[in-house]
C-alpha cells in the first residue's frame, strides 16, 4: 500500500511539473546561416527519427540573432543571448520569457533563483552571477577564443593564441582565478579565425576541442591528448562515452568554405558510435541538410519537451 502511494505521488508530481519518470537525452544547436535555433531528440536520432522544438516557433520573441548559450541543469530553461534586449532566459515547459533585459536584470534574477547553468559563457553559483570576462584575464598580447566550465563548476578551460600564433589550453581555479595548468596545442600559420575551440569538458574529466580541421580530448588525470578524427567540427560525447556527435558544416566560422578538401567528405551532422564507428547523418533525407550546424551541448533532462513540441 505504501509503495502505491508512493508511486501515485511521483505520478502526480511529474504531471504538475510537466517531467516525465525516465530522462531523454536532447541536443541543443544552431544553424550558421538561418535563424535556427534547436533542440534535438538524440534518443529518436538513433532510431532514425527526428523530433525537432524549434526555438523560433514558440513565443516569437526572440529576433534572428539570438543564440542559446546555457542550458540550465534541470533542462527546463534556456539562457539565450539576442542584440537587443541582451540577455533573454526562457523556460520551455511554460512557453514563456521569465526574464528578458540588461546585464543588472539578468543579475537580479539569478540572485533570487537557483537553477544550475550549464553553458559555456556564464553561470550561477552560490548566488553569484560569474561572468566569463572577469575570469579570462590575459597578457596583452594573448586572445581568449572561447571557454568552457568543468562539471563540478570549479574550473573553466580556455582557449588561446599568443602573438605568435600558438594555441594552448589554459585551465584557470575559478576561486583563485588563476590559471593552474596550459596545455600547448599547436601553431599555425595558416589563416584561420578560430583554429582553437574548446567545446566540452566532459564527466569523465577529459576537455573535447577541435585544432584546425581535427578533433581530439586532452585527459586532464593522465595528461596524454588522444585525436578524436579528422573533419570533426563541434564534437560533443554523450555522457555515457557511447556516441560523439558532431558537424561537418559547407562553411565553418574559422573558413570561408570547406569545398576545397578533397576527401572532405559527405556533409551534415552526425552521430558516431564510439565502439563500432558506425555513423548516422541526422538530416540527410531532411531538409535541415542544406544548413550548417554548430552544436552547443548533448544532455539528459526528465522535463517533457514532446509536450511543447506536440503543442507546436
């Protein structure tokens, strides 16, 4: 008897909460061309089906430069940055803004809420607003590309170029904020934009960024970098270690074009299996295949997004 109960109130509270009993694992990108911005059902990717929420298609208030940049933990809100108002933070079950301004409004705001971020660029801890700028502090004649936080949230690795066109990875003890270890990646004198991106820092303690056209992992325990692949653009591994999604876009940020290369290969994004090498292209019978994709996380939520996307 104490067990059904039990059961009926998990029941009863997943419905209120709009959650669902087992967790889904969605990817969240963006097109480099079009307004797109998506969230992905990964689990129905590998069946070969593809369920789509469409940022774009729900409150309309967003204009067609916004990009997600944060998920948050529970993966029911989005933290969206856009040209004007700034700062947007959106939650998807609700199909609503909860609050949309100035970097003293989205300050406020995580001061009085406690969701957990999970992005690349900001995130809220001990009710503290972190903004990445403070912590990337560099000498003169260094560049910051990007950066991307630890899972315990203690530490961000940065990407960066010196003046002489050397690439490193600088891990940086966010209390501190000083920077405990730089890993070098490599130079080059080719012209590139952005050769350097970190993309992942993943669970298993190991950071997933990209040099020039290969992707690779730096293990962070061992020290030892291990390449990933060749034309792999935005990587991401799912949590399990089981699958490595990843883009392989006409156009790149760093490049004009990628037409150039030979044995580049087909176009799209895709979903490796890591043991078998076994590859999925997501959108190559869908009209998503004309884009361009930059992907921005892989991750599990229980929050019932169908839900929206039936709605929608």
């Amino acid at each position: 008897m104490k067990k059904t109960l039990i059961f009926m109130l998990v029941i009863v509270i997943n419905l209120l909460t709009g959650c669902k009993e087992n967790s889904e694992t969605w990817i969240a990108m963006y097109s480099l061309q079009e307004p797109e911005r998506i969230l992905l059902n990964f689990d129905d990717a590998l069946k070969g089906n593809i369920t789509i929420l469409k940022i774009g298609d729900l409150s309309g208030n967003f204009d067609k430069n916004n990009y997600i940049t944060s998920v948050s933990e529970n993966g029911r809100y989005l933290w969206i940055l856009q040209d004007n108002p700034l700062h947007t933070i959106y939650d998807l079950l609700k199909d609503e803004i909860i609050v949309q301004g100035s970097d003293i409004d989205i300050d406020k705001y995580l001061k009085q809420n406690k969701e957990e971020w999970r992005g690349k660029f900001s995130f809220y801890q001990s009710a503290k607003y972190i903004e990445t700028e403070k912590l990337c502090w560099v000498r003169h004649f260094e560049t910051v590309i990007n950066v991307t936080y630890s899972p315990d949230k203690k530490y961000i690795a940065k990407a960066i170029k010196d003046e002489d066109s050397n690439y490193y990875i600088d891990v940086v003890d966010i209390s501190s904020e000083k920077v405990i270890e730089r890993v070098f990646v490599g130079e080059t004198s080719k012209f590139y934009r952005y050769p350097l991106c970190v993309m992942q820092w993943h669970t298993n303690d190991y950071i997933v960024y990209t040099f020039e056209h290969k992707a690779y992992k730096y293990d962070v325990r061992t020290k030892k970098i291990i390449e990933l692949g060749i034309y792999i653009f935005y990587p991401l591994i799912t949590k399990d270690e089981k699958y490595m999604i990843y883009s392989k876009p006409n156009y790149d940020t760093s490049e004009e074009s990628l037409s150039h290369l030979n044995d580049y290969g087909e176009k799209g994004v895709f979903i490796r299996d890591l043991k078998t090498n076994r590859e999925i292209n997501i959108f190559k019978d869908n009209k998503l295949n004309k884009q361009d994709f930059s992907l921005i996380d892989v991750y599990s939520t229980k929050v019932d997004y169908k839900k929206v996307y039936e709605r929608n």
